[in-house]
C-alpha cells in the first residue's frame, strides 16, 4: 500500500502544486485580477490532482486487493493520497509566500477592497473591512503555522469529499462462489 500511495500522492501533489504555483506566479502579476475566477480555477486544479486518488484505489484493488476492495480500504488509501497531496501543495504555497509572493496579503487586500468599493459598500463598512482584513492579513503574515493551517484547510477538504465519492465508486465486494454440488 505504501507504494500506491506514495506514487499516487507525490504525482498529485506535484500535479496541483505546478498548476497553482504557476497561476499564482500568472495572477501576481496582473494588476486587476478577478479572486472568483482564480479560485474557481484554483479548485478545479485541486479537483483534477484529486483525481488520481481513484486511480490510486483501483490499483489497490487490482494489485494488492485481487479485484476485491472495500469501502474502508479505499477510504484509507485514498485520505492518505489526500494527505500527501496537500501537504505538497502547502510546501508550494508557503515556499510561494516567502520568496514570490511576499506581498500576496497586500495585493488581496487592495483587490477585495477595490471589489467592495464597485458593490456599492459604504466607506465605513469598507473601512471596518478593511481593518479586520489587515488585522488577519497580519496574523497570516506573522505566523507560518497559522499559513499553514488555512493553506492545509483551503485543499484537504477537496481531497476528503473526492476520497468519499471514489471509495463509493471504486468498492468492490467478493463475490460469494456458489457451490456446485
């Protein structure tokens, strides 16, 4: 099993770190950038790395289950190509944060900010946003756990919801053999 799960999660992982790495690279330098299209385009990355969890669980049940796997087995192998995916992804995104895109928080404040200021928000309820934002933005700045925590939170789920959908589908049970008598 480590083997299936070691291949399948770095492939994964490389899969999704190279594709955010290089849109977060393509969306720093843009100067009006559209946050709902990046993470759309974010997640769909996510989900297509994710993918390879139900490649992983069929090789599972193929090699090593003889056909046959169950429904907790694949669960276990497919969270542990989850976890090993997003810990791929936070290694990226924190190595992106200190040496690319050290003035990410910035950047994502103005946009948000010039986000609220076309929506029509009033200037106090901008400038109450924008102070709770920098107080966060702060926070994510200062502390690397912290980072690495939302980081963690922003892909896992992705993987947990695609590991709980193909363990359903990649599930197979032995067949009871019928006795000739």
């Amino acid at each position: 099993m480590k083997k299936i799960v070691l291949t399948y999660g770095l492939i994964s992982g490389i899969i999704v770190s190279v594709l955010m790495g290089a849109s977060m690279v393509y969306w720093g330098c843009q100067a009006d950038t559209n946050l709902a299209g990046s993470m759309a385009l974010g997640y769909a990355t996510m989900i297509l790395a994710f993918v390879l969890i139900y490649f992983a669980q069929a090789r599972y049940r193929d090699q090593v289950g003889d056909g046959h796997i169950t429904y907790g087995k694949a669960f276990s192998v497919g969270i542990l190509v989850a976890l090993i995916s997003s810990l791929c992804y936070v290694i990226t995104w924190m190595f992106l944060f200190a040496y690319v895109m050290p003035d990410f928080m910035d950047k994502y404040v103005d946009i948000e900010i010039a986000r609220m200021t076309k929506s029509g928000m009033s200037a106090e309820q901008i400038a109450a946003a924008k102070m709770k934002m920098e107080e966060s933005g702060r926070l994510y700045q200062e502390n690397a756990f912290y980072r690495a925590g939302i980081t963690f939170m922003e892909i896992f789920p992705v993987g947990l919801l695609v590991t709980i959908i193909s363990s359903f589908l990649v599930r197979m049970k032995k067949k009871k053999s019928s006795l000739a008598s």
